[in-house]
C-alpha cells in the first residue's frame, strides 16, 4: 500500500457509536486492554493483533468529509472461483465422511483495484447507511497501514467486569422460514465449542446459554443466533480470554484445531483482518465489545478486498453453499459501488 496515497489522512476509529481521535500510542500487546485508556482492536484471523489508544472520545458525528468513491462493480476477482469453492465443499464432506472434522467454515476473498481517493472512513459512513449492523466499526492507522470498514452483525467477545459473552452466528438464509436442517446443526456444533472455549477462562459453573438458535433480521437476510456466557476468573483478562477463544468458532468449525488444518489446506489467500475480529474497550472500566469480522473490507496494498464465506457440514450442498456466499457478498458489494452519503455512525 504507498503511504502517499494515505498520508493526509488522520487517524480514527468509530467503534460502535463512539468516534475516536487523537492517536496516543499503538501495541500488538493485549494485555494493554487491562491497563487504562479507551483503545480500538484489530485482531486480524492469521496477523499480528494491533491495539490503538486514543485521547478522545465522543459520539459519532456526521461524515463531513468526502464521499465514498464506489467500486466499479464488475472489477471483483475471487480467490475460489465457483469450481474451485465447490470442490472444497466436496472435500470437506469428505474429510467429514471420514470423521477428521464435524464442520469447516470455507471462505473466499474478494478483490479490486482500489479507487483513486479512497478513504475507509468514507466507506464506513456508506456502511452505516446501506447496511447498518450492530457491531459495525471503522478503523483508520494510515502509518500502521490499517484501513478497516466492517458492517459485522455478530459479537465475538463482549466484556463487563467479570461477565464475558459470545454471540456466535451460524445458519443464514433469505427469509425466516427458508433454513434448512444443517442451520441448527450448525448453530448447535458452534455453541459447544463456543463453551469449551470460554470454559477455559471461567469461573466454573458460570457457562450457560441464555439464547438458543433464535432468529434475528438483518439487512437482505436472516441469521440464526445463540448466546454463550460466564464469568471471567480472578486474575485474568483480556489477554486470557482472547487467547481461550480467538479464532471465532463461528468461522473456524469443529474441532478448531482440525478445522484450521482444513481452511489452510483448502484456502489460496490469507483471510487478512476478514474473520479476525475489530472492536472497542474501555480498559479503564474492564469493558469492551470485538465483532467478528464478517461483511467486511479492508485496504491491501492497492487492492480493496472482502470476504464471503459459510459453514460446510455433512448436509451441505456445493451448489447452495456457493449460492449462501453470494447471498451475503450481494448486498454489501452493492453498498461498496455506491456513491455519495451522508452520515458516519
């Protein structure tokens, strides 16, 4: 990525509905997150992690700088072309057939030239208003070349205290009444990893699931969501819980180790920040909320890039998993072609 392209850029981050500015200092050392200061996360699925602390926190303001550029849509390249992704689908089964693995989440990287006059914060406002999501996030380190826009509909890891929870997502179709058997089979398989996992850092006892494969709308599609929560240990942190749980369950599979063999075998191009995780924390107040870094893009030399991907599992179809990718990718490519917006949120 050339530093000239970015180096009128300020650093920022909007987290939530916060706006961060005045850059203080940047770690790849989470136990920063148990030290003070209020920090925007970036936990990239196979990099380094980078912890950015800012002096100043406010409410998220309208964007008052120039619109998004808008990617011509037809300039996207897929790291799995239709063949490709449908025969890791296949060998995934058979993987699966021969009890290697339960699930593995595949995915596929999308990407094009980047537009003359990009700026991700500008994406992030056309994000905001074509495709608003709960844990959304922006974040702008020109001179560490970061340049995130994630419009994520799902929790990773939210803290309060000593109460710590996930919210792993697992099951997507077009409507409500449209999810298939091999949804909830997923969803399930994903929270008992999602338990092991927080299990290795709470107190015991703690682990319960107050929601199960509830439905939830988003825009063009739907999801089936559960909840997983317990209750930190004395003694331990960020740090710890980062280590017990990243990568997401949701877009690894199960067993984990198994399933990260599997998307290393089976995936040409490194995932990048896509499945990693973005979010905020308040290290002063012990609380914090990361996403997982699904619906979104980031800025690669002088590519932009995104990923799309989905859960593979015995029932799956290699037809229909390709078509769940397009699905999600659809309408988030069609924010990214658009031009002038309004607000940054």
């Amino acid at each position: 990525m050339s530093p000239r392209r970015f180096d009128r850029q300020a650093p920022l981050a909007v987290v939530g509905d916060r706006l961060l500015t005045g850059l203080r200092d940047v770690t790849s050392d989470l136990a920063a997150l148990d030290g003070s200061g209020f920090w925007a996360v970036v936990l990239p699925f196979d990099g380094e992690p980078l912890c950015a602390r800012f002096e100043h926190v406010r409410p998220a303001r309208p964007w008052l700088g120039r619109p998004w550029v808008g990617v011509d849509p037809d300039a996207w390249t897929s790291s799995l072309d239709r063949t490709g992704f449908e025969d890791g689908v296949r060998r995934i089964r058979e993987a699966i057939g021969r009890g290697d693995v339960y699930q593995v989440n595949l995915t596929r990287v999308l990407s094009a030239p980047l537009p003359a006059g990009a700026d991700v914060a500008a994406l992030g406002a056309a994000l905001a208003e074509g495709n608003p999501a709960p844990f959304s996030a922006v974040v702008r380190l020109p001179d560490h070349g970061v340049h995130v826009a994630s419009a994520s509909p799902e929790r990773f890891l939210e803290r309060d205290g000593d109460r710590v929870w996930s919210s792993p997502i697992k099951g997507t179709a077009a409507t409500a009444d449209a999810f298939l058997a091999k949804d909830k089979a997923e969803n399930v398989m994903i929270v008992d990893l999602v338990r092991n996992d927080l299990g290795r850092v709470c107190e015991w006892g703690s682990i319960h699931v107050p929601a199960l494969c509830s439905v939830e709308p988003h825009p063009g599609l739907v999801h089936l969501v559960s909840t997983v929560e317990g209750r930190l240990r004395p003694g331990l942190g960020w740090a710890d819980a980062i280590d017990a749980t990243f990568q997401p369950g949701s877009v690894t599979g199960a067993p984990k180790i198994a399933a990260l063999q599997h998307i290393s075998d089976l995936e040409p191009q490194s995932r990048g920040v896509y499945c990693g995780a973005v979010g905020w924390v308040d290290a002063t107040a012990a609380r914090g909320s990361l996403n997982v870094a699904i619906r979104t893009f980031w800025f690669d030399d002088d590519e932009i890039r995104f990923g799309t991907g989905g859960g593979i599992t015995w029932d799956s179809d290699p037809s229909g998993e390709w078509e769940e990718t397009e699905l999600k990718a659809h309408r988030l490519l069609r924010v990214a072609a658009n031009g002038p917006v309004t607000s940054l949120s």
